[in-house]
C-alpha cells in the first residue's frame, strides 16, 4: 500500500503542479518576453514535453489509484465519501485533459505549422482556460486526499 500512496501522490504533484507553474510562472513571462509567433512555438514544444509526463501521471494515478480501492478499501461499496470525491475530481480531470489532447492542442500544433497565428493564439486560450479548470479541481482533490479521512 506505502508504494501506491507513493506512486499516487507523486504522479498528482506533478500533473497538477506541472499545470501550476506552466499556468502561473512560464506563461506570463512568455507573454512578457516572446513575441506571438515564438511563443506559440514554444508553448507547442512545452507541452509535447509536458503531456508525455501527464500521460505517465495519468496512467499511475488510475493503475495506483483503483488497486488501493479494490484491495485496499474493498471497492467502491467499502470506500469513504472522500475516496469517492477525490474519483469523481480525477475522472472529470482526465476527461478534461483527454479533451485538451484530442482537440485544442492537436489543432494548435497544425496551426503553428501553417503559421495561422490567430488561430493558435485562439486554442491556447482555450487550453489556458481548461488547464485553470485542472488546477481548481486538482487542489481540491488533492486537499481531499490528504485531508478527507479525518473528517
């Protein structure tokens, strides 16, 4: 069970905390240093880094995550509310994320490379937007997580 929690803990900080400072540090000084053309440039290469780790983080919080709950905690049945909010904020998280790969970020990467820059800086607005959503709800449920069994 410790190398679950481990597993599932890590893989939270670091989509949530990767989200964090991409929302909060690197894009406001892009926007302050980079003309469009380049930052849109870079933001493509950033997140082609950046989603290979969220896959990664993903895939162990749900592998880590649904073996605590069926042997650990019996499955959903035998789970506190808690365990049952922290599933509910991950699912609505992945679908988000899910949503951020398929669409937004796919048509942001074709339009850097026909440098339609209008429609670029329009996706990652949206996936500005979407990644703002993810930070909420994973601070939420990472207070819940830590917090939620001594309620």
């Amino acid at each position: 069970m410790s190398y679950s929690i481990a597993l599932h803990l890590l893989s939270a900080v670091i989509w949530v905390g990767g989200m964090i400072f991409a929302h909060s540090s690197l894009r406001p000084s892009a926007v302050q240093v980079l003309e469009p053309p380049l930052r849109l440039e870079l933001w493509v290469q950033v997140f082609r880094r950046f989603f290979v780790l969220v896959w990664i983080s993903i895939s162990l919080i749900l592998i880590t995550g649904y073996w605590m709950l069926f042997n650990y905690f019996g499955g959903f049945a035998g789970a506190r509310a808690y365990i049952h909010i922290m599933h509910g904020g991950g699912i609505v998280m992945v679908m988000i994320y899910l949503h951020v790969f398929f669409s937004p970020y796919r048509r942001l990467k074709q339009a850097v490379i026909i440098q339609d820059y209008p429609l670029a800086g329009a996706q990652l607005n949206q996936i500005r937007k979407l990644i703002g959503i993810n930070i909420l709800i994973g601070l939420l449920v990472i207070t819940v997580a830590s917090a939620g069994r001594y309620w």
